[in-house]
C-alpha cells in the first residue's frame, strides 16, 4: 500500500498515511477537526533491485554513470591502429605481452 503525505492548512499538522489507491483521499485533520487536510505532492521513493542493476544507473552527475564507459571493443580497435601506424609492442601498456599485437 502507498504511503501518503497530507498537511492540514489550518494547523499546520502533517502526517504520513498508509492508503489503498483506491481509498478516497482524507479531508478532516486529525489534531484539530478542520476540513481543510489535504494530500500533499510529493516525490516517488523506490529502489531497483536484482539483477541487471547497478548503483550507477539512471544517477546524474559525471563518472561511473551508464553510457560514459568506452566499450572495450572501441579500445581494442584503437589499440590494434595505434600498432598498424609503426608502434613498438613494448610501448603499448600491455608491453606486448597480450594477444592484440
């Protein structure tokens, strides 16, 4: 069941009610009998869990968020260009010592 906020305009009370969507929304505050309890906007608390989620998806900010990592193909195409134009294996940071020379 959905958890809503509600604030009375005449006492200032607000408090957390537990209701079934189907339920018709409370009028009357609790504190001080006023019909003037209403239902208040606020935002939607969930968390995504199992697998296929990380912590990183869908946050804002810079780094480590989905879609900002360089898939490893793109790094092997680079790295495989960079040894056709002339490059010693033992410049590369592997030393030579991987497959992709």
């Amino acid at each position: 069941m959905p958890i809503y906020g509600y604030r009375c305009s005449s006492c200032g009370l607000q408090k957390d009610v537990m209701q079934k969507i189907s339920d018709a929304p409370l009028t009357d505050c609790p504190a001080c009998g006023a019909s003037t309890f209403s239902k208040q906007l606020s935002a939607a608390g969930f968390q995504l869990k199992g697998s296929g989620w990380y912590v990183t998806d869908f946050k804002g900010g810079s780094g480590g968020s989905a879609g900002t990592t360089t898939p490893k193909a793109d790094t092997a195409a680079a790295s495989s260009s960079s040894s056709d134009s002339g490059t010693s294996a033992a410049s590369t940071p592997c030393g030579g010592s991987c497959a992709c020379h």
